[in-house]
C-alpha cells in the first residue's frame, strides 16, 4: 500500500476540521503548495521524493539520510553528538558553545556561580543532557536506573466554555493540574519537598503471531508514589514522555509546511484507514499559528519552542519564551513561589536569556543525523520491501526536499530520509494516554520520526521505544500499533519470520 495522501488540504477544509473561525483561517500561515521554487524544481522534487517500486538495490543518496548535513563520523556512543557536516567553521563555534550550555548544570539560587542558578524549585533533571544522555533516547527506570529521562505529564480536559475557547483558539493545548502544574516533579532544591515519583507497574500478556510465534507484551499502568501534596485533581491525566532523540531537528524544521500538509486526511476520504491531521499550534514567542511538527504529540513549532518548554517545565528555568521564574510552581505551591530565583538584570530579565537559549537552539538545530548502514544488504532491501508493501509509509513518509527558505543555509534543499509524515494519528487504545494536547486527543500521536533509531542501542544502551518506553525491541514496539496502524501490524504480525527478521534488520539500518 504505497497512498502517499498526496493531495491539497485549503484553509477552509482546515478551519471546518478543527473548529477555526473564519477570520482565524484567513491568517493561517500554511500555504496549499510549496512557495519556494521554481516548475522546474517542483517537477524535480516530485521526482526524488516519489515512492519507490524497485527493491534490489539501493536508491541513489539513500546512505545521506540528513543530505549534506548527515555525519559520517565513527559509529560510537558520541555519533549522535556531532554537528551538521555542511555548516560554517563560525558556525561549528556557536555549536560547541550551544553543546556547553546543553551540558550545563544548573545550581539552585543564590550561587555563587550566578550565570548558573536558577535551578527548579521544583524540576526533572538539572541539565539537558541529563534526560538526553548523549544526544539520545531516554528510558523508563529499569533495574537500578532512575526515572531522570522519563516524566509524567499531567493534564485536564477543558471544564466551561470559556477554557474550551482558549484551547479552539490555540491559546493553550490544556489545562494542568491545581496543585503540581504541567508535570511532575520528583526533586526539588534543598528545603523544598518533591511532588512524588513516578511508579509503574507492568502486567504482560501473550501476543500470538501468524506462524504461532507467541511474543510477550507488557502494558504499563502509571500512577504517582507518596504524593507530597495531597490528590490530583479528578480529571487529571497522567502521560508518560521518554526523552526524544536530539539529532536531525533543524532539518525537520525545514521541511515546508505544505508537503506535510498534503498528507493529511483528517476524515479518510479516501478509505484507507489512514486519517492523519496537522497539529495547529501557536509559536510561544511571536503567538503566531503554525505547524507543530516536535513532541510526542507535535505541539511546538519549532525547535526553539521546544527548547524553551524543557527548560522551563524540566528544569525549572525562566526564559523569554516563557518567562516565570518559578518553573513549573503552582500558586497552590506558596512555599515553591518563596524561594529565590536565579533571575539577575544585569544578566537578562530571565534565567535563561536569549543568548543562552539561541545557543542551545542553534545546537540542537545542527545536531547530524548519522549515516546509514547496510543499504545495499539483501536483507535489508527485502526488510524495505516488507516495510513499503505493509503499508508502514502510510504515515512513515521515507523523504523529503526541505524548503529553500529554510533559515539556515546548511538546511536548505536537502533531500532527506526522516519517515515520518509528521501527522497525529489515532494508535488505538492500547497506546492511549487520554491527555488532549491542542488538537490531538487522547488516542492521537505524531508518527515518530525513524531515522538514527537503528544507532539507540550504541547511543542510549537499551532498546525501549514509543512514549514510554513499554517495547523492550522494535518487535513490541510493532505489535503495539493499532487504530490506523492497525492494518500494517497484522501484515507485520502475519509474514513468515524471515520476513519480520528483514523489516527489523532494515529498521537497524535508520
């Protein structure tokens, strides 16, 4: 099944889909067609990033999987660190000073080291190379390891109209709990208690395949242990979040919103089973609406946006982008609002000034995606095979050109191999988390960008995926799609082993 959802999706099919107001609509900044180049180079771009029929050997450029931006270096535990082999010598200096600042720990206030405080007073990790270890992917707590790249999101629905409008009109995706905010927090700066920890129980349950081969699942339940604040509220969700892998970010960044856009098909016109819809969002410095294209569930812009919310909700640091000092305290939390913040004007008006969050942003921007391996394999060429005819590129769209307007030149016209359309997809019940972020609901996830997940073993030492890490390999992580994914599990569930062995063995080569 190779339904690439090519067609146009126009403001006025997007304002009826999610409710927007005319007026609304109208300001959208998200073009029908690419605006960026020329006849020639639409039919060019056309060309490259159709689908491919022919499986016997690889496609041209298929190795470059970040385009002049992929890294070549070592495959170690450092590849996922190195920087986009096409920028500047200048530019390779703000990436290493944005690589000091994501390794940077941050202190409690008062410090001495006053370019450093600002901790919490309540967070998740004290730098952000502590929840993306090496650039990587993070893990639940398994065996002795801690919960550091791992969080609980927590989240209610609207209650009046009034909160439903804001969340219409983008001006928040949902509401977070009275007492303990947006997350959870489980450390806290001394003379200040932690809200609680994450606990998880796993009750597993046997998966039988279409040759009898019986693979165990485990289905997590999430609740909070010792509570140092008294109850959530009643409609209070919890979502766990793994920690995302970092590298190819700018290059996603790049990628025009129309050739997203012209996936969507938010009520299956064309009966596929495949529904995915653009997650609409506000940019959190301009409050501009664009395409969310990062997070779990698409809802920041960019990557700046991104960076902003973990510095804020995780570690507890004030920005422009988002500028209260106290985190992620709630006014409920009087002793957390007394404390003392990091804040110093002749440093900035914030914790974390624009300078300190451009560097960051410019280097996970230019993190490298690494090369690919094994292209040529006959095996992994069967896997591909298995993967296209599966109807996996339903949503894990192989390429793209970026845009030529990107904003940095080392992203622009790169052909690329994310696969991922980008879009929220219904994953069904057994992935459902029932917390609403924006548009998305509680069945709803964005496709999972592909590429550098065969590195995670070398990279992050283990091998869970998903949100929550529940699949203990990539096998799991398969039989835990359902809802539009559900059509290409049972393809998956149902070839003959060597089959599966080859679609896995291609995942290894991304």
């Amino acid at each position: 099944m190779l339904n690439m959802h090519f067609r146009t999706v126009c403001l006025a099919a997007l304002a009826a889909c999610f409710g927007f107001s005319a007026g609304l609509a109208e300001e959208l900044p998200l073009p029908q067609t690419r605006t960026d180049l020329s006849d020639k180079d639409k039919a060019r771009v056309e060309g490259v990033t159709r689908p491919t029929t022919d499986f016997s050997k690889a496609e041209r450029f298929e190795t470059m999987q970040g385009g002049a931006a992929t890294t070549k270096a070592t495959v170690n535990r450092n590849v996922f660190s190195q920087s986009s082999d096409n920028i500047t010598f200048a530019e390779e200096e703000t990436f290493k000073l944005g690589n000091a600042l994501f390794r940077k720990f941050w202190v409690s206030s008062p410090s001495s080291t006053q370019a450093s405080d600002g901790l919490g007073p309540l967070f998740n990790a004290r730098s952000c190379q502590s929840c993306h270890l090496k650039d990587g992917r993070g893990h639940p707590p398994e065996g002795d390891s801690d919960t550091t790249s791992m969080f609980l999101r927590l989240a209610r629905p609207a209650r009046t109209p009034e909160e439903q409008a804001k969340i219409d009109n983008f001006e928040v995706v949902n509401f977070p709990d009275a007492m303990y905010g947006g997350q959870l927090q489980d450390y806290a700066v001394p003379g200040l208690a932690d809200e609680g920890h994450m606990k998880i129980t796993y009750e597993d349950f046997p998966v039988t395949l279409g040759d009898g081969t019986v693979v165990m699942l485990r289905e997590p339940t999430y609740s909070i242990d010792n509570p140092q604040y008294g109850p959530l509220g009643e409609d209070t969700t919890l979502s766990p979040r793994i920690a995302n892998q970092m590298p190819g970010l700018g290059l996603i960044q790049a990628i025009h919103p129309a050739d997203i856009l012209t996936q969507a098909d938010p009520d299956d016109e064309d009966g596929d089973g495949i529904s995915g819809k653009p997650a609409i969002v506000r940019d959190h410095r301009t409050g501009e609406i664009k395409l969310g294209r990062f997070g779990w569930k698409a809802q920041n812009a960019s990557v700046r946006d991104q960076s902003s919310g973990a510095f804020n909700g995780d570690m507890g640091l004030s920005s422009p982008d988002a500028p209260g000092n106290w985190g992620d305290c709630t006014k409920a939390q009087e002793d957390c609002l007394a404390m003392p913040h990091g804040a110093q004007a002749r440093l900035g008006d914030t914790e974390a000034p624009d300078p300190v969050m451009e560097l960051v942003t410019f280097y996970a921007e230019n993190l490298a995606v690494p090369a690919r391996r094994d292209v040529d394999d006959p095996q992994v060429l069967r896997g591909k095979q298995v993967f296209y005819e599966s109807g996996c590129v339903a949503c894990h769209t192989p390429k793209y050109v970026t845009s030529r307007d990107a904003e940095n030149k080392a992203h622009r016209f790169q052909l690329i191999w994310p696969y991922s359309d980008f879009l929220l997809h219904d994953m069904g019940p057994g992935l459902a988390d029932h917390q609403q972020v924006g548009v998305a609901d509680g069945y709803e996830w964005r496709t999972a960008p592909l590429w550098g997940t065969g590195l995670t073993e070398v990279v992050s030492g283990h091998s869970f995926f998903l949100h929550d890490g529940r699949a203990r390999n990539r096998e799991e992580a398969i039989l835990w799609h359902g809802g539009e994914a559900e059509r290409a599990k049972q393809a998956f569930a149902n070839a003959p082993k060597q089959d599966r062995d080859a679609l896995i063995k291609f995942l290894e080569s991304l």
